[in-house]
C-alpha cells in the first residue's frame, strides 16, 4: 500500500473537512499549517503529494458516482505551494459537493472515499 492510501490520504481527507474553510476558495492559514503538518508526518513532498490529491479526488468522485470525466481540476502553475492549497480547497470542496450528492454527512463520503484508495 502506498501512503497515500496508508497514511496521508486519509489524514488529509479526515483533516480537510475541520480545517478547510467551508465553500471557501482562499486558503487560511490554518489549512497551510495542517497541510504542512500532514506532508511531513507523511514524509510527503511536493510532487508525491500533487499525486496523492490526485488520487484523493478520484476516490471522492467515485465514492459520490459523480462523472470523473466532467468533474473540474484546479489550476496549476502559480507556484508549488498556492497549487497545494488550490487542491486541498478544491478537495474540501469536492467531499462537500459529493455529500450534497449523496445526500448523506461528509464523514461518509470521506470514509467510503478511504475504502476506495484501500482497495
């Protein structure tokens, strides 16, 4: 299992949902501070985490049986680190859209989401 399944997925997925600011698209600082906290704790760097986003917003979007294909991407190229927060907001986003969906809590989403990077 990689970390992004293992450790960092989840963490991130669990942490978004206290830390992100709701249908925010600016970061605050506390996001950058648990984002931060997460990459390190999952020994993640820039690009292994752009990749775990990644993954993370598959899992999301196929827990919720939303449309991979027609489902938005953050912009990139601003800088590594505005791009990182972009995803985390979007991400934090994305659990809020896919709960609204399933008409059920995020928790759920976020842990059908887990299930799915498991597997």
């Amino acid at each position: 299992m990689d970390s992004t399944a293992d450790g960092f997925g989840p963490t991130v997925l669990r942490g978004l949902a206290e830390l992100a600011p709701a249908a925010s698209s600016r970061p605050d600082l506390a996001l950058e501070l648990g984002l931060t906290a997460w990459m390190r704790q999952g020994e993640m760097d820039l690009e292994g985490t752009r990749s775990a986003m990644k993954a993370l917003r598959t899992a999301v979007v196929e827990a919720a049986e939303m449309d991979l294909r027609s489902e938005p991407v953050p912009l990139s190229g601003l800088s590594p680190k505005d791009d990182l927060m972009n995803w985390a907001i979007y991400l934090a986003n994305l659990v809020q859209r896919a709960a609204a969906r399933k008409r059920c809590h995020t928790s759920l989403i976020v842990e059908q989401s887990i299930r799915r990077l498991a597997a």
